[in-house]
C-alpha cells in the first residue's frame, strides 16, 4: 500500500441507536487511523482451540482412539506382511533376469515418482480448510507461524510414511537384514521429506513450469529405461545390472534436496496464497469421503469434473448418418477422442506387462487378466454413464441390455486388443481355454463398467470392520470378483 | 487514484473464455454492480479480484499496487463475501464473528454484538451453524465482513436467500459503507439494489 490507509474495526463504531430502536444504525465508517494490530498465532490458536472445545469436548479423545485402531491396525497387518513377504517373493522371482530387474526397479521408481508427485500435487500438498480460510487465514496474521506446524506435520507424515513404504519393498524383496532396512528407511524417509518439501515450495511458485513439467518427465524417463530394458530383452542384447547402489544414491542426492526444499519451504509459507490451500481442499475431502466409506464413487465424479472444467470447450462433431446403434457407438468414440488420458493409460498397461513379463516371469498370466481388465476399464465411460443414470437410457429409448451391449463394445475390444499385443509375454493358454479366458475378462469389464448408483438404503452387513451397506460390498466386488476367478484360472492352467 | 485497478483481465478455462480482458476501476466512496445473465463472469470476476482464483492475464491493483492476497495488508483492507466461505462447525455464530474481529485485532465484543444485531441474527447468536437456515448462514456470512477493517467490500449476489428487510438493511449498510469511504465491488441480479445503492454498473456478458 502506498498510502497507510486503516479503516477502523468494530470496536471504533459508534454507540448504537436507542434501547427503543433494536436494530441499530449501520456501523460502518471508514477512519483511516492506525488499526490494531493482529494477535500474535498463538493466542489465535489457543483461543479458537477453546472456543471448538467447547462445543466438542471430546475432540482430543476421539483423535487419540483413531490414532490407536491406526496404530494397531498397522501393528497386525505389518506383521503378517513381514512374516510372509519374503517367502512370496522368492516363490515369485525364482527365474526373472536379475539385471533387467534391477533397471525396471529404476524405472518403476522414477515413474512412482512421477506419479507421487502429481498426486502430491493434486492435494496441495499443504492445505488449510475452508472454514480456516474463511474466518482466520483471511485476516493479517502472520501466515507464515500459523502454516508451519502443518508444515511439520507433513514433512514428519511424508518422511514416516516413505520410510515404511521403503521397508516394505526391501522386505518384500527378500532382503531381511536389519542394517540393510535401517538404511533403506533412512533413505526412504529422506526422500518423503523432499518431495514434500519441494510440494510445498511448488505450491509457492504456481507460474513456475518445473512443478508442472516434472511429473511428465519423471515417468517419461521410466518409461524409457523400461522401454530400453524391454526392447533390448526383445532384441536379444544383454544388460548389465546397475552399478551403483540405488539406495546409496538415492541417500546422497535426496539428503541436501531434503535440508533444502524444508529450509525454502519454511522460508516461503507465507507466499501461500488463498487459491494455493485451497485448490487441493476439496479432492483431500472426496479422497477422505470415499477411503473413509469404502465408495470411490465422490472421488471419481470430482476428478471427472475437474477433467471437464479445464477442458472448458469442446469441438462438436456431427456424427454420420447411420442406424440408431451405430450413432451411439459413434458417440462412443468421440468420448473417447476427448479422453486421450484412455490411449495413453492403455499404453503403459501395455508397457508395463511387457516389463513385468521379464522382471517376474511367473505373475505374467496373471497379469495379462488384470492388464486388460484395467485397459478396458479405460474405455468404459459411455456405459458407466448409461448404467448410472435411469433418465439417460429412457431418453436414449431401446431396451437396457441393448443400451448396454453397444456401450461395451469400445471395452470389449481394447480388453481384447490388449490381450492380443500381450500373447508374447502373456498366459500360455492351450487354444480351448483361450475363448473362456477371454470370455471371462469381457464380462469382469462389463460387470465393472456397468456399477449400478451406490444404495446406501438397503442391508448392512456386520463386519470386523464395522457396519458395512451390503451395496456398498457389491459395487467394490462387482467385476473383481469374475477378474479373480480368472485370473486364478490362467495360475492353475499356466 | 482508483481504489481498485483492473486491467486487461482475462480468465480461461481450456478454450472458453469467461472473462476477456475486463477493465474498470473504482474509487473510494463508490460502488460498482456488476450485472449479467448467469455464466457470464461476475463470480469469476470476483474471485480474481479477491484472489481466490487466478487471472490467466491481466492485472489487478489495490491502491497502485498489485493485489497480492499473501500480503497482510491487502488481507486487512479486503473484505470478501463470496458464496465458497465456509463455518466451524463447533463455533457458534457469535464465536466465529468475534473470531474474525480478533483476528482482525479488535478487541471490543460491543462492535460484534452490534453487528449481530443489525444482521439480525440475535436470535440465533449461540447456535452452531449446522442449526442455521440458508438464510441465516448468508447474513452471517455477509456480517463477517462488517466486523473488521476494510476499504474494499467484495460482494457476491449479497442479496440471495435475504428476506425483505434484509434486503432492506443490506442497501441502508452499503450506503453507510460508500458514505465512511468504503469502495465496494458487487454482482448482482437484484436490479432494485443495484439501483438504490450503486454508482456503476459493469456489465458482463454482453
């Protein structure tokens, strides 16, 4: 502000009208005094901590009885995992090339990267909620002291949750030595706490292109290393393993990108403007919604409608003249041209089967099934569509099954086209059993792609984990459940 | 010099173009409705000036200066009443409004009572806000910007969801507002409104 102009707050207005007059007089005027000053954080905080005490006593109890089923639910399910992992992995592993392996390592952790950092993106990473920034963080306090605890809260979350998930892997992998795995959590933590940091630095910087550009980059390099690694295996050329330490490397490049993206974090809170934590607010809330309720279904309907809101405008394209049917797979096909997220999501299924054919030989037949069942589910948003909304297919005329069958048409083959690209390094399927496998991965796509609206009015099931809508079982299975039984068919045929 | 500076403001979402490069100023004292069918800005328009979204070009100044939101002196002259605020759940309506008079630095309940009056929400000052009606929970959000400093009043259809008087009292306290030398940028579909209190009207969407 060039000039300090101040406008006084409430505590400067008038005295009101007469006892007799209960509304009293609009008190605004503007004095362009000096204004007080804003309250220090802390006696913000602890006055609104009372304040929501005080309607909600129990709040800190609550907390601490979620954090203790998290804990132990982590304690029970960790334990199983590390109890059986190793064994898997060597059952699994047995013939896979040890030094293809070591680079599709590389590249499934340059593309997870990739992958991370878009969904760190997507949510903020760091966030204030709503009602924070409708009624404290729209005031002058110091931004900076009212955003660092959570700040810390998601460095510490990032560093705790990459060092387990870091753990894992190495477990899983067969290796079991406790130094080996206090270093690889080390290593683990160091990089959760870089990309949070960086998140957060790049949230401070919302013009800058290299928060935007370093996800696609990332997984283009995955994809290239996976691509070499495949093209050479196809090409008969071999390769040597890595020679360096990956988790070495990884330690000495992500420790000083760790001190430095917390210390400009720290040093940048305050460029957080209102748009930067709130932007991710509402898919943390949907994210939240639909773990916390089993349902994907206020996950999906938010990210579709973030799709269409930057898509803004479209092309319309006059469809060819033909019979009713042929019009709606016409349809079908110009929703796909404004989906090139499908063409893209498909080829890296491909790429990814073909990795994982070399990497872990026995998981291939298997893989093939839920490879395609993903592809297809791909394609499926013309009949998710006619399968939701009761109004669509009345308006649309003809009878449902119909409907539906044109709808599966688009799935149907990129499930089968994607089978197709994969008989190199998929199932060794005898020809008889081919068509009932194939028949089986068509009607888990259709059983996914055709998820009735959740019903959340029926029978709930009792379960370990609480009530549960018995629907709500059913949408979740719907479509995995035909998905297992073939995939456990290719297992036993293979 | 205008209070409020806005130039060449353009907001895009893909290939449509909701705002092409807008300009208006306006001065302290004064209030501008901006007027328009349904999606043809107004709400976008707001939002970029207030800063909850972001410009694809153009610019916006407060005093001369870019409006920056991360700025606490910008924080503490703008007083924003767009429809995306948001309630704790476990304040009552008079904690959050003596809540944000806090935070703003005022220390005086006197000020907050007296708005809570005038907005007529005495009825309703110790109810949580899952109790309000839409109506109720619109005038607190509009009393939320009357209970600290302001130079700029950032207003989205304030007349939604209020009843006659209301209405009325809304009109009589944005008089009051020009009158102390507030500026105020509103959209609006009340045409009412918009003529007994404002002194430009920006259309949009023409």
């Amino acid at each position: 502000m060039t000039a300090p102009l101040r406008q006084r707050g409430p505590s400067d207005d008038p005295a009101p009208g007469s006892s007799a007059d209960p509304v009293p007089e609009p008190s605004a005027g503007t004095s362009f005094g000096p204004a007080a000053a804003p309250p220090p954080v802390r006696e913000l905080r602890r006055r609104l901590r009372a304040g929501r005490r005080r309607h909600h006593p129990e709040a800190l109890t609550e907390l601490l009885g979620d954090l203790y089923m998290l804990l132990l639910g982590a304690v029970i399910y960790g334990a199983m995992f590390l109890s059986g992992a190793p064994a898997q992995w060597r059952a699994l592993t047995g013939t896979g090339d040890p030094a293809a392996r070591s680079w599709l390592a590389l590249a499934a952790l340059l593309a997870g990267t990739g992958l991370l950092w878009q969904a760190l993106r997507a949510v903020g990473p760091l966030l204030a909620g709503p009602a924070t920034l409708s009624w404290v963080l729209s005031a002058p306090v110091d931004r900076r002291a009212w955003l660092r605890p959570r700040f810390a809260g998601l460095v510490a979350a990032a560093a705790a949750l990459a060092a387990v998930l870091a753990v894992c892997v190495t477990v899983a992998g067969g290796r079991t030595d406790g130094t080996e795995l206090v270093v690889t959590g080390i290593t683990g933590a160091v990089y959760g706490v870089a990309l949070a940091g960086l998140g957060v630095v790049a949230q401070t910087q919302p013009r800058r292109r290299w928060p935007r550009l370093s996800a696609p980059i990332l997984m283009g390099a995955g994809a290239v290393v996976a691509l070499v690694v495949v093209g050479a295996d196809l090409a008969r050329v071999p390769i040597s393993p890595i020679a360096l330490p990956l988790t070495a490397v990884l330690l000495g490049l992500g420790l000083p990108a760790a001190v430095a993206a917390v210390v400009i974090g720290l040093r940048r809170l305050h460029r957080l403007d209102r748009i930067a934590l709130s932007s991710g607010a509402g898919l943390a809330n949907a994210l939240l919604v639909s773990a916390m309720s089993l349902d994907p279904g206020q996950l999906v309907a938010l990210v579709e409608s973030r799709r269409n809101r930057r898509t803004g405008k479209i092309r319309g394209r006059r469809l060819r003249p033909a019979g009713r049917w042929w019009l709606l797979l016409q349809a079908d096909l110009v929703r796909l041209t404004r989906r090139p997220g499908a063409l893209l999501a498909f080829a890296a299924l491909l790429l990814a089967q073909y990795a994982l054919a070399l990497a872990l030989p026995s998981l291939a037949g298997p893989a093939q099934v839920v490879g395609a069942y993903l592809a297809g589910g791909r394609f499926t948003a013309g009949l998710s569509q006619i399968s939701r909304t009761p109004a669509l297919r009345r308006m649309l005329g003809g009878p449902d099954w119909l409907l539906r069958l044109v709808h599966l048409v688009l799935p149907a083959a990129a499930a089968g086209l994607f089978w197709l690209l994969t008989v190199p390094v998929g199932a060794a399927l005898s020809a008889e059993w081919t068509p009932a496998v194939l028949i089986g991965m068509v009607v888990a796509v259709y059983r996914s792609g055709s998820r009735p609206p959740m019903n959340y009015g029926g029978a709930y099931a009792v379960t370990p984990m609480g009530m549960i809508p018995v629907d709500l079982l059913r949408q979740i299975f719907r479509g995995w459940d035909v998905l297992i039984g073939v995939a456990l068919l290719v297992l036993l045929l293979g | 010099m205008a209070l409020l500076e806005v130039r060449a403001l353009t907001r895009r979402f893909g290939e449509r173009i909701v705002l092409d490069a807008i300009d208006f100023d306006i001065e302290a004292g004064r209030i501008a409705a901006l007027v328009g069918p349904n999606g043809s800005g107004k709400s976008t328009l707001l939002r970029c000036v207030a800063g909850a979204d972001r410009a694809d070009d153009g610019e916006v100044r407060l005093n001369g200066r870019i409006l920056d939101e991360t700025h606490p002196e910008v924080r503490e002259a703008v007083a924003v009443g767009l429809d995306d605020i948001d309630f704790f759940a476990d304040l009552s309506v008079a904690e959050h409004l003596e809540l944000i008079s806090f935070a703003h630095g005022g220390r005086d309940r006197d000020g907050v009572d007296r708005v809570i009056t005038e907005f007529g929400l005495q009825p309703a000052r110790d109810q949580l806000p899952a109790t309000l009606s839409s109506g109720q929970r619109r005038r607190l959000a509009l009393a939320s910007c009357f209970v600290r400093p302001r130079r700029l009043l950032v207003l989205d259809e304030p007349e939604q969801r209020l009843d006659t008087a209301g209405l009325s009292r809304l009109a009589t306290r944005l008089l009051a507002e020009k009158e102390a030398g507030v500026a105020v940028l509103m959209a609006s579909h009340d045409a009412d409104l918009v003529a007994a209190v404002a002194d430009e009207r920006i259309e949009l969407g023409e």
